[in-house]
C-alpha cells in the first residue's frame, strides 16, 4: 500500500503454470518484485483496473522489467466491466476473489454518479457471500460483510433509512442520504442535489 495513497498493487500467481499477474501498481512494488524472485514467476500480464494515476503509477517500471502492458482482460481473470468511479473502470474476479479496484470498499463506494455506482456495485453483489474483496485502497473485506454492513449497500437494499439532512456541498445546498466512514478517515457521502441528481462525495465536500 502507498504510504500517501493508501492505493493498493496485488500480485497473484498459478501455483502450477508459475504464472504472475499484477493487479494495479500505484503502490511500492518492491514487496512483490520480491516475491516474484522468490517464486520463480514469469509475469504474464499486468491487469488495470482503471486509468487513475494513484493505480497505474509503477507501469512503466513493469513494463520496463517483464514487457507487459495494463490491460483489461486476461485469460486467468473475469473482468466485469464498472464504470461510475471511472468510465473505463473494471473489476476483475478470480476464484474466491475480487479485486474491486476503487468500486466496492470496507463500509464505502468509490465517489462519482451514484446511479452508476449502484449499478456497478449490485453486480459485485451477485457474487458468493464468502468472496474476498481486495480493494484498490487499504483494507480487504468480503461481499457479505459489506453487504451487511456498508452503509451504502444497505440503504440501496433497503435495508436502511436515508439521513435525509440538509447540507452544504460545493456552497449549493443538498440533502444528505448516506453518510460512511471511508479508506481516507474523511468521510464518504452520498448526496442529492438542488437538480435532483445524486453523486457520491468525499466527506471533506460536504458540509453539516
């Protein structure tokens, strides 16, 4: 994890092809150039997530060290296309796991137009409960946990009431549906504004 960041890099193998996969670079690579010594890797490819610069920040030293170039789509990997955070933002699941990249996070969402996110989000929510979610930023958790227990989720399910607060956001007034703890300690919010559009903001944006 990048010590300012706090964006993640990945790096996952086949334990009988001896295959490496890295999973975003936006985080000190050395940990896992280690360890593709250590096992023997070959690195295959190098999976993006999405284009912003705190996920892509060591590829051209991967490129550079294996030839590879980020990509979307891998044979090892399902990608599943979740545009919201990012227009061109994916997630990638394999086995029992998902790397949600800045989709799906412990007891938040990725910021952006709500609707989209909450689109993308129902569809990681189609996956096994017990799914590990690896996300682009701090700390793992599971497709049930947040399911149970993110603020967001619930309120989307149904399972829990709007805040329905008045607030300021950006100097415009809005209401206050969901409010989170986040990755960053700010704070995440989704907020629906004078328009009647909804977007999902940092909690620094919002004023209470």
């Amino acid at each position: 994890m990048h010590p300012e960041w706090l964006s993640n890099a990945y790096l996952a193998w086949d334990e009988e092809t001896r295959e490496g996969y890295f999973v975003d670079s936006g985080a000190p690579l050395e940990p896992l150039l280690e360890a593709v010594e250590r096992e023997g890797l070959t690195i295959a490819s190098l999976l993006t997530t999405h284009g912003h610069h705190d996920h892509v920040a060591g590829d051209a030293e991967l490129e550079r060290r294996f030839g590879v170039r980020p990509t979307q789509e891998a044979d090892w990997a399902r990608s599943i296309p979740t545009p919201g955070h990012a227009d061109d933002h994916v997630a990638f699941v394999v086995g029992d796991l998902c790397f949600s990249g800045d989709l799906l996070f412990k007891d938040a969402v990725g910021g952006g137009d709500a609707a989209l996110v909450r689109e993308s989000v129902l569809k990681l929510l189609e996956l096994p409960d017990e799914t590990r979610v690896l996300p682009g930023h701090t700390d793992e958790t599971t497709i049930g946990r947040e399911r149970e227990e993110n603020p967001f989720l619930r309120y989307w399910l149904g399972a829990a009431p709007s805040i329905d607060e008045t607030v300021g956001v950006a100097g415009d007034e809005a209401t206050l549906l969901v409010w989170s703890p986040d990755y960053d300690g700010k704070g995440k919010a989704l907020v629906r504004l004078g328009d009647g559009s909804e977007r999902i903001v940092g909690g620094s944006r919002v004023e209470r």
